[in-house]
C-alpha cells in the first residue's frame, strides 16, 4: 500500500471516528435536555406478556397506589410517581390478574431518576432493569424495520451493484447501532423522546451523506444525497411510529 492511500484510508477513519462522536454527544445532550422537561422521577414495573386485566400496585403513603398502565404489543408498562410511594427503600408489591394474587417486595427501591423493575409472572419474581432478551429483540425489530424501508429506497433509486449494497448494509449498522444504543440509554416513560429522536436523526442524516458519498460511487451525488435525505425522512416517519406501539 502506498503513502498516498494510506493517508486517505487514514483521512476516513479519522472523519468516521468524529462523526461517530458526535452522535454520542448529541445522544448525551439530548438525554439531559429531555430528561429536564418531562415527567418527575418515577418507578416503572415493566411486565412481558401481561394480561389485559393486570393491575399491578404500591403500598403507597395513603394505601395502595395503583400503577398508571401503558400496554403495548410484548409487554406492558406501570408508571408510579415517586410523590405517591414512601421514601423508604423498601417497596411492597402487589400484582393481581384473574383469579390470582401474589406479592413482591424491593429493598432498593428508588434508585433513580426512573428506576426501573421487571416482574415474571409465570415465575412471580422481580428482578431490576429489564432483560438482555428484551432488548436484542428490541433492537433487533428496530434495525431490521430500518432496514428493510431503507432498502426498500436504495433499491428504488436503482442502486445495484454489490459494493453498494455492501456499503449500504454496512453504514446503516453502524449509524442504526449508534441510534439505538442512544435510545437504550433513555428512561423508560420519556414522553418527549420523539423530539429527541427527531434531533438524533439530524446527526444521522449528517453522518450518512457524508458515509455514502465517501464510500457509494454508484450513481451522481445528487441521486445519492436525494436517496439519504429520502430513507432518513422515512426513518423518523417510521421511528416515530414505532415509538407509539414499541417499548424503549
């Protein structure tokens, strides 16, 4: 390899790692600016396959507090302020569906600014966080959604070459993964997430004219700048929608 390509393979990594930067600052920022305006802290319950009549409550200061519930199609979600539990680290938990009830207690209870807590109902058990499974399957239904949209466009705009389609593959995986591990880092029951995503996809849009032009020499850049602008408008369309019926 000679001085004059090593300096330019040099010159791209060199972009590609300031991009990649960027984007993971922007991620930060917006997770603070966002976690400013929304919701006061909470414990949030998340339950995997709950039942249309699970109630899941908190021995509260005044008795049993009910969790605000949010269902969407894998799992649902209950939202309890933290005004309306004791301060005390210990949480005593009821889940009751059916013909049956059974109790759960936390001792580290609030633990942040949404702590988060996981019920198994088969097992009747609570664990805290949410698990590994959850989110690969997440990430995984996001990535691949992307995907095959913005496939669907490359193709459209009659891109057909192997090294394209490469590039294409390789440059959503790594602008999609950068996305995605923002929107893992986001609290659960962050109503205004979907402003942060529509400045997250600023970013993405930035990092991908730059990408494709560098490494797509198929077609004019016009065509290629028109096909990025085009897929990220449809992105946010679709990571928009996906927010309304997909858990973070």
């Amino acid at each position: 390899m000679n001085k004059a390509r090593a300096s330019r393979l040099s010159g791209k990594r060199s972009y590609i790692f300031v991009i990649l930067l960027a984007m993971m600052v922007s991620g930060v920022t917006t997770e603070v600016s966002f976690a400013n305006s929304a919701e006061p802290p909470a414990v949030i319950i998340v339950v995997p396959g709950a039942t249309d009549d699970l109630v899941v409550s908190i021995e509260g200061n005044t008795g049993l507090v009910q969790g605000r519930k949010v269902s969407y199609g894998m799992e649902s979600q209950f939202m309890f302020y933290n005004r309306e539990i004791p301060e005390a680290k210990n949480l005593n938990i009821t889940v009751a569906f059916k013909d049956k009830h059974f109790e759960l207690s936390v001792e580290k209870g609030v633990y942040r600014y949404r702590s988060v807590y996981t019920i198994d109902t088969a097992r009747q058990t609570i664990i805290e966080g949410t698990t590994f499974e959850r989110e690969a399957t997440l990430v995984a239904t996001r990535v691949g959604l992307t995907l095959i949209i913005e496939g669907a466009i490359f193709w459209l705009f009659g891109f057909r070459s192997k090294r394209a389609w490469l590039m294409f593959l390789l440059i959503n995986l790594l602008t999609q993964g950068v996305l995605n591990l923002w929107l893992g880092s986001q609290p659960l029951g962050q109503s205004y997430l979907i402003f942060g995503l529509a400045f997250a996809e600023i970013f993405v849009l930035i990092s991908e004219l730059f990408l494709f032009n560098l490494l797509v020499k198929e077609h004019t850049v016009a065509r290629r700048n028109s096909y990025v602008v085009l897929a990220n408008f449809a992105s946010l369309i679709l990571g928009g929608y996906l927010i309304t019926w997909l858990p973070i």
